[in-house]
C-alpha cells in the first residue's frame, strides 16, 4: 500500500505541488484541495459514489487538474481511539486505489471533523439543506486543514 506518514510528505512533494483531502461518505466523497503553498485548505464540490472505477476516474481527473502530489484520507477513529468498520472502508478505499494511481495517501484522525465543519455552516447561516450539499467538503477542508497546519509546526513556521 501506497501509504506514507505526515512527517513523509514535505519529502515527498515537489515544489507546486498541492495536497487533497478526501471525507469519504457512502454517498458522497468530500474533496478539498491545498494552496500550492500548502497554507489553506479549499472545499472542492463532493462526488457522488456510485461505483468504485467511476468514483475513482473522476477523483483521479479532478486531482490531476489541481497537480496533487498526495492524498490525505480522513480516518475514522472511534473516541476510544479504535478503529470499527468505517475506518476499514477508508483503508480498503485507499487499498482499491493503490493499482491506479502512484500518489501517496496519508491516513488523518477525522475525529469531530464533520460536527466541526457543521458548525462553520452553521455559523455561516448556511440552510438545512444547504449544509447537506456542503459538509463533505467542509470535513474534507478540516481534515486536510489539521495536515496542513501540522506541516507547517514541523517545517518551524510558526
């Protein structure tokens, strides 16, 4: 498996390039992608799952056009800190991705990202129904947006 550490991606990256965060849902994939500074998280619009080779494509075509060199996938850790069976979908998800794509993938607690993202939408005056076209990528966005910002402490940028 093409999985690497965070601590591994400043490494990894060529100058350009951006990092995506992935909320991976049933229906829905959550996609945000970095500045080419690798400062800021921006929402991308979700994808819609319906099989696993379409998802994929269009991931891969939407990841290609924003020159990604890594991919951070939310893992989702129990409270406790264990790992049930949504975090065995994300791991087979980057598994089924492996033959497809040589970007690296990074595993991120996504512990509260969604209950985090949905109060930022909240906050916005964002609609019932409005949040629910919008909180994948908001997760996505938070999830992407903790890589960056530890980047950042380990590169001394503080």
């Amino acid at each position: 498996m093409n999985v690497i550490e965070v601590e591994e991606l400043a490494t990894r990256l060529q100058p350009g390039q951006t990092l995506a965060g992935l909320d991976l849902g049933d229906k829905t994939i959550g996609v945000a992608v970095s500045d080419a500074r690798l400062s800021f998280a921006h929402p991308r619009p979700v994808i819609m799952r319906r099989k696993f080779t379409q998802d994929a494509t269009t991931l891969l075509a939407l990841l290609g056009k924003e020159n990604v060199g890594a991919i951070v996938i939310g893992l989702p850790v129990n409270m406790d800190g264990s790992h049930g069976p949504r975090a065995q979908k994300s791991r087979a998800f980057v598994r089924n991705m492996k033959p497809l794509t040589e970007l690296p993938f990074v595993f991120w607690d996504e512990r509260l990202s969604t209950v985090a993202a949905e109060r930022t939408l909240i906050e916005m005056d964002f609609s019932r129904a409005r949040r629910g076209e919008k909180i994948d990528s908001a997760a996505a966005s938070f999830i992407l947006q903790g890589v960056l910002d530890r980047l950042r402490k380990l590169r001394g940028d503080d």
